[in-house]
C-alpha cells in the first residue's frame, strides 16, 4: 500500500514525446509539491492527456524522466507513487458503481474508511446498484473520481475532472478535492475550464503544443505577462494564458 508520509515533491524532466511526425510533447518540465492542487491548462490538443500517460506510463516516452531529489523514479517507484485517472472512460459497464469502488479498494488497498464520506460528497448513495454503462456522463465522472480520491497513491493525475458535471457536481468535486490537499495529498489536474481551473488550483503549468508556457502561482504568471508591472488590477488567469502562450 503506498504510504502518503513519503516525500512527494516531484520533478518532470524533459518529456519528449511524438508520433511519427507529430512532436506531442517538447521537453515538458516543471514540478510537483506535495499536498497542492496543481493544474495542468491548456487547450484541447495542447498535449495535457499525452503527458498524462507518459507520466503514468501508460504510454512511453521518448525522453525525460521523473525525479525526486535528483534521483529518477523506477517504474515501481512512479506506480506507487502515480495514480491516474483518465477521461471519458466506462469501465466494467456491466458492474454496478459499488462493486467498482469494492473491487478498487480490495485491488490497490485504498481507504475503506473514507468510501462512505467520499461517496456522500460526490452524491453517488442513490447510483450505487446502478451499472456503470447506463451512467450518464456527469454520473460516470463522478463514480470514477469517487474511485481516484479513495485510491491510496500520494498523488492523483486526473484528466479532465469537471467535465460533464453541473454547476452544484463542479462546487462538491472541487471541495473533495480541495480536502484531499488539505490533508497533505498532491492533486495533479488536467483542465481546459479555465474559470474552474482558477478557483481550485494553487499552481498552474500552462501547456501549448505541447510546450510548457508557464508554471506558479497567477501571480508568479501574471508578473510575467507584458506591462502587469506596476499595475494593482493583476490580470485574470484566462488573460495570463493568452498572453503567455
């Protein structure tokens, strides 16, 4: 079971990914603190599901690496430490939404103790005996991050986690995900919603064709947006991404 008082503080070192004559991913570096939400923004295409899987290593890359303190994680390392969850996707569609958190729990030792809580905050007890693959696509967003909070892994890469979900499902995710961090968990967000992006993260790496445009805080990234010195009314993280990218 992998233990959350290790070190998390990670580094991405120059990821390099292409297929064929695409180049999806040019020396992507920044890094990871622990018990942050940090958000990976950038649009569709941009590169954020690619480095995701190379991450996770779902996909190999072609080059770089993840490092704690200098020292590159072993591929055990990174599946004790990594726990990606990927979007749009309906698994076991016949199982119901409790037998996948029970499966999920028993498979990776996750926190039996949290499942009731997680599973109230995300307003999943009336889906419980429901099947996975009759799950609308808000439903099913919830039932797999339900699945991804309750896993035990230091840090979650979660892609996409708002989409799909109303108004009222955005507030309750974002406050699940905000306790997680709280108690010292690093999550790891893939984003497009830039407005959403801006009321759940602490830091954000700007990614665009998939370079890296950017990382901090908005105010570490509005400093660097042309003429914001000086001026009180910093810019908005929606104006920052323009700019810098």
């Amino acid at each position: 079971m992998p233990d959350q008082t290790l070190p998390t503080p990670l580094r991405v070192a120059n990821m390099r990914k292409r297929y064929g004559s695409l180049t999806a991913l040019r020396d992507v570096s920044f890094s990871i603190r622990s018990g942050e939400v940090l958000g990976l923004i950038g649009p569709n295409g941009s590169g954020k599901t690619t480095l995701f899987e190379c991450m996770a290593g779902v996909s190999p890359s072609d080059h770089g690496m993840i490092l704690r303190h200098g020292a590159p994680l072993t591929h055990a390392e990174r599946t004790k430490e990594l726990f990606y969850l990927p979007d749009a996707i309906a698994p076991w569609p016949g199982q119901t939404v409790s037998w996948a958190l029970n499966f999920t729990l028993g498979l990776f030792g996750g926190r039996v103790d949290q499942r009731e809580t997680i599973v109230n905050r995300l307003d999943l007890t009336h889906l419980l005996n429901s099947r996975i693959g009759t799950l609308s696509k808000g439903q099913r967003k919830r039932a797999l991050l339900a699945i991804g909070l309750l896993m035990p892994h230091p840090v979650l890469l979660a892609d996409e986690p708002f989409d799909g979900l109303d108004l009222r499902q955005s507030r309750d995710v974002a406050g699940a995900i905000r306790e997680q961090a709280k108690h010292g968990r690093t999550m790891f967000l893939s984003i497009h919603q830039i407005s959403e992006a801006a009321r759940v993260c602490d830091r954000f790496v700007l990614l665009s064709n998939g370079a890296v445009c950017g990382e901090g805080t908005l105010d570490d990234l509005a400093a660097r947006v042309p003429g914001s010195i000086g001026d009180p009314a910093l810019p908005d993280l929606e104006e920052v991404f323009l700019a810098l990218t």
